[in-house]
C-alpha cells in the first residue's frame, strides 16, 4: 500500500537552513504537500508541487522532488524560532482525485535560539 | 471567512463509553475528511464525505466508528463504544468541489479533537 516516511526530530539553530525529507512509495502520486502543525492549533498548508516539476520555491521554503527516488524534501532558509513546529510530508495519489492524502508521521523541527 | 471548525477541543472518556465529535467545515466546501492521528504516528485518514454521501470510508476502523453528514454540512463521527486504541487527536478537513486544472483540492483542517479513553 501507499507509505510515507519522515525522520522525526530535526534540531537547527536559529538562521541556518532546515533540510525536512520524506520518502513515498506511490509512484502514481499527482500532488505532494507540506503542512505545518503548530502547538494546540490545525494543519496548515505550507506549500505543494506537482509531480511533474522538480523544484518549487516560495520565500524562504524550497521543495526540491525527486520522482525517480521518490523522494521529497523541504528547505526553510533562515529558520526562526517561529519555525518551531511539526512538519507533514503528503501525498495523493492519481486515483484519488479530490480524495484522501496520504500523510508521513510528521518531523518535529525545534529552533534553538 | 471561518475556518474549520471541531467540537470538542479535548475530551476524555472511559473505556465503554460513547463520544461524539462534531466537525463545521468551511461554508460552502462539499468535500469534508476525517483523519486521525495515533500518538507518535501519522496523521491516517478515516472517511471522505461529499455533500452528505460516503465517497470513501475505507479507512474506517471498525464498526465503533460511525460518521454521518446529514445535509451535505456539518459532520459528526461517533465512538462507541470507546476503546483505549481509540486514543488521538482526531482532524477533520473541507476541501471545494469541481476539478480546475491544475488544483490541488486544498484541504483545509480545523484544530482537531484530542480524545483520551482511559
């Protein structure tokens, strides 16, 4: 079946980069997302790519794909303590159209100042 | 305009009980999901509505589980009885209707619900 994976703790100073990665194993995956979750609140919607593109940048957030490694990482530039949150690869497959996503365990990321 | 709205926030039963957690999605989305996420674990969805009727719910555990949308707005997904795996924070999420190319169905999800069985 479908599967998403994510390491579960990243820890980064304040200003350095962050790298969050996640692996999936539907190969028919159309959309690919990142949400965030912040304490006591919702999923947010950071960012998505389509599987045809390699690379999408938005601010200070790069997602690189990977199609043949299935592979999916987010970049934050510059991370602030705000960053501070967990973060959620997704994913959804072509036979899913406006349908269920398929979520990794989520990568807690803690900003040291 | 509103988000997602879940009630409760929190809520913590005994084993054998039965709960009731309720989901306002945002106005006008037909598409409205459950999701629940296990301690520790990935967020695993549950049930996909659009307007009143199931489209998917094969990620529904067992039959403790029971979700209704009665009018195609808000939904509401029953536990009983309640068991202590039954423990997480449970999502829900709104999405639009209708396929524009290139959309990515955004799924739009409120706070969550926090269910502790003990």
């Amino acid at each position: 079946g479908e599967d998403v994976e994510q390491s579960l703790f990243l820890s980064v100073r304040e200003g350095d980069s962050s790298v969050i990665n996640c692996t999936y194993t539907d190969s028919s995956s159309t959309y690919l997302y990142w949400y965030k979750q912040e304490p006591g609140a919702g999923l947010q919607l950071l960012t998505y790519i389509f599987s045809n593109m390699d690379m999408k940048q938005d601010q200070r957030l790069t997602v690189l794909l990977n199609k043949k490694d299935k592979h999916l990482s987010l970049r934050i530039a510059d991370t602030q303590t705000g960053d501070s949150a967990i973060y959620f690869c997704a994913e959804k497959g072509q036979y899913n159209q406006g349908g269920k996503l398929i979520f990794g365990q989520g990568t807690e990321l803690s900003v040291k100042p | 305009e509103a988000g997602v709205t879940q009630f409760p926030s929190h809520s913590v039963i005994e084993k054998g009980q039965t709960v009731t957690l309720r989901c306002d999605p945002i106005s006008g989305h037909d598409n409205l999901y459950w999701y629940r996420r296990v301690m520790g674990k990935e967020i695993k969805f549950l049930l996909h509505f659009v307007k009143e009727s199931k489209q998917d719910e094969s990620g529904m555990p067992n039959n403790r589980f029971l979700a209704e949308r009665t009018g195609g707005t808000y939904s509401t997904l029953k536990v009983q009885p309640a068991e202590l795996e039954d423990s997480g924070v449970y999502f829900c999420a709104s999405s639009q209707e209708g396929r524009t190319s290139g959309s990515s169905y955004e799924q739009y999800f409120g706070p969550g619900t926090r269910l502790t069985v003990t």
